[in-house]
C-alpha cells in the first residue's frame, strides 16, 4: 500500500510541474484527463435584445456538430462565475455586459458515450448587453463560420444538441 501511495504522489507531482497556472488554464491533455474523472462547471449567458431575441454563436468543433449555441465557458480554478462571465462576452461577443448575480437555470449534462468532457455542470445567467457584440463577427447570411453570432427569434433547428435543453428561454 505504501508503495502505491508514493507511485501516485510522484505521478501527482510530474501533473502539477507542466502546471504554470491553473487558474488561467491548463494544459489541453491534462484538461481532458479531469474531465473524464470529475464534472465541469460552466456558464452559459442568455442575452436578449429588447424585441425578445436571443443572441446565439455559431460553433464548429470536435466535441459538438456545427451549430448555433449560447455563449459560454469553463470556470478556471479559484475563478469567480462573474469573470468566466465577463470573459466570455468578451471573447466569444467582443462586447460587454451586466449580469443577474443568480444564475436562471442550473442544468447537469451527461453524456454517457463521451469519454472526455462527457459530464457538465452548467449555470445560465440572464445577461444584458453593456456594448454592442463586435460587428465583425456579425453572421449576415450564407453559411456561418465558427465565432460568427446572430439573433434568433426562436430555438433554431441547427442549434447544438446539448444546448436544446435551453430551448424554453429562447
């Protein structure tokens, strides 16, 4: 046993040593390895314009098909909700915006065929647009690209399978 424990100390270590900084991240195998054994927290931001809209971006990815979802992100380690928060509408909108310090929704996600980020905690926050979304970014018409944000009216149909379950506040 004791042998054991000193076998998973060193492994330990060899993970934290390719660390720098948790909190700004980590490595993407080493990210992937904690999903597989413990649930991700995340935010999700509902905006909504004044005419009942939603604002939804376009996604193009390797865990998720094509499709349009609500922006959102991973909490890093000792990261408060209300700077993912801030840093997604940065990131994904390049725009600002004001929060319900609540979250709306708290919905669990498994995804029992998925071996790496398969189980999800997320937290949707009903937000407001401080800054307009950087226009560049707009999707006008065609086919979107990933990044690309749009309103929509209603729950489009190519929305990403997981994001449905947000389907009654859009």
């Amino acid at each position: 046993m004791p042998d054991n424990r000193n076998r998973e100390k060193k492994i330990i270590e060899e993970l934290e040593s390719s660390i720098r900084d948790p909190a700004k991240g980590l490595p993407e195998e080493i990210f992937l390895f904690l999903s597989r054994i413990t649930p991700v927290i995340n935010v999700d931001l509902l905006i909504k314009n004044r005419h009942g809209a939603t604002l939804l971006v376009w996604r193009d990815d390797e865990y998720y098909s094509s499709g349009w979802h609500i922006p959102g992100g991973i909490i890093r380690y000792k990261e408060k909700a209300s700077h993912r928060i801030n840093e997604v509408a940065k990131n994904e909108l390049g725009a600002r915006v004001r929060f319900n310090k609540e979250p709306l929704a708290v919905k669990e996600v498994i995804i029992p065929s998925r071996k790496n980020r398969g189980h999800f905690i997320s937290l949707l926050y009903e937000c407001k647009l401080a800054s307009a979304p950087d226009n560049n970014l707009k999707f006008e018409k065609g086919i979107p690209r990933a990044g690309q944000w749009a309103w929509h009216e209603k729950c489009p149909k190519d929305m990403i399978t997981v994001h449905r379950m947000y389907r009654e506040f859009i």
